[in-house]
C-alpha cells in the first residue's frame, strides 16, 4: 500500500456506479471494502479485482439496517485497521407519478437513499474522527437540482442528500473531514429496472437513451478521493453532454 493508498467502503457495489468505483479505486493501488445485498455479485468482483493485482474484501450489507450499516464499517476497520472514505452510493428509482400512491415504493426510496446515507455517516464518522479523518462521497443525481414529473420522491431524496452533504460539510470545519456530492446525469444502471409504474417505465426508455457509463461517474470519485487532504471536492454534476437535463 502506497502512501497515497487509502481503505475505501462502497455501499451497492454489486452493480452500476459502484461496481465501476471499486474496479477504478482498486486500480489506483486503494483497499476496497464492498457491501451490497447480493453476495454473489461480489464474491466474483472481489475475485477479479483480486485477480488483477488489487486489494479487494466484501461483506453483505442492507444499508437500511443502522445494525447492518455499522457491522459493515467495524469489518472494513477490522480488516484494514482504518476507514479514509466511506462512498454512499446504494439507491433505488421505482418512479411513478404520486396520484398512483405506491406509498410502498415511496417508503423503499426513502430508506434506502436517505436513511442509507445517513446510516453510513453515523457508522463512518465516529471512525474517521478517531483516527484523525476521512472523506465521505455521497451519490446523488441531477435530481437534487431538479423535479420533474413521476420522480418527486426521488428528487426530494436526492435533494435532502444534497442538504446532509452540505450540512456535514459546514460541521466539518477543521478540515479533517472532507465530504464530496456526486450528482451523475443519466447512467447506465439497474436503477430503472426497479420501475413498476408502466407509464413511468415506458418514459424512462427515451430518457435514457443518451447515458453515461459508469465508469465516467467512477472516473469523478476517483478524482475526488485523489487530492491532497487540505482540498474538498464538495460538488460534482456530471451529465451526458447530449443531455438536456
């Protein structure tokens, strides 16, 4: 491990965005720790990244279970004897619009986009301040800047994991702890797949057609988690440059 190496935890590791941000930071030489819900996912990207010369572990995580949240930290600092960045990134996107009342779905984006970011400070940052510091990626979307229709839970999600970034970041004034808002545009992901809503599902295919890779969004965190611990990358949109949204 270099000096410049760090122990990095990522929450919803098994696919999309945090997939891509294991196999890059694990390329740039970090320890990466990855939690998700299907184990078998990760087993076979831990071996790969193993297999590539990289430091990789994995442990299975509900990122709504505070327990569960805390568990998965306590490993990583078992394991690596420290924690520098913790990178919330597990979501969920069931959009539909809010006269269908899928109060169930509503609740589901709540705990996992909100309660899940929030779980992963409360684990992390008791950590972080033992050992002297750390850095927190929190994964948002352009939908912290925006609303648009069928998405207003979302939105609202993402909008309050702006406001507890920017919140952490302001009660973070000694500089030891650095917080990064990533906000991607449209991402090749699972995220729509989780869409019940037929009209909603059916709008989200031309919304899409112009996406991201996520290794592009992976490329972003690792530029944050690269700079020298006296600059805090607080903020990155990234979009597809066709898009208008």
């Amino acid at each position: 491990m270099t000096d410049t190496a760090k122990v990095v935890a990522v929450t919803g590791a098994s696919s999309g965005i945090g997939e891509a941000t294991a196999r890059r930071l694990a390329a740039d030489g970090h320890r990466v720790f990855l939690g998700a819900r299907r184990t078998d996912r990760l087993d076979a990207l831990t071996r790969e990244i193993t297999a590539a010369g990289g430091t990789a572990d994995f442990r299975r995580l509900d990122v709504t279970n505070a327990a569960d949240v805390n568990s998965f930290v306590s490993a990583a600092r078992e394991r690596h004897g420290r924690v520098d960045v913790m990178v919330n990134n597990a979501g969920v996107m069931p959009l539909s619009p809010l006269e269908a009342l899928r109060v169930e779905e509503w609740d589901r984006m709540i705990d996992v986009n909100v309660r899940g970011v929030l779980y992963g400070i409360a684990a992390a940052l008791p950590v972080m301040r033992a050992q002297g510091g750390g850095h927190f990626v929190n994964i948002a979307s352009v939908g912290a800047y925006e609303v648009v229709p069928t998405a207003a839970v979302y939105c609202a999600g993402k909008f309050a994991v702006r406001a507890i970034s920017e919140g952490l970041r302001q009660e973070s004034r000694d500089g030891s702890i650095r917080v990064t808002l990533v906000s991607p545009g449209v991402t090749e992901s699972e995220l729509a797949d989780s869409i019940g809503d037929p009209a909603a599902r059916e709008a989200m295919k031309s919304y899409r057609a112009e996406a991201l890779p996520a290794s592009a969004i992976a490329e972003a965190i690792a530029y944050a988690v690269s700079q020298p611990a006296r600059v805090d990358v607080n903020e990155i949109v990234v979009r597809p440059a066709a898009s208008a949204q």
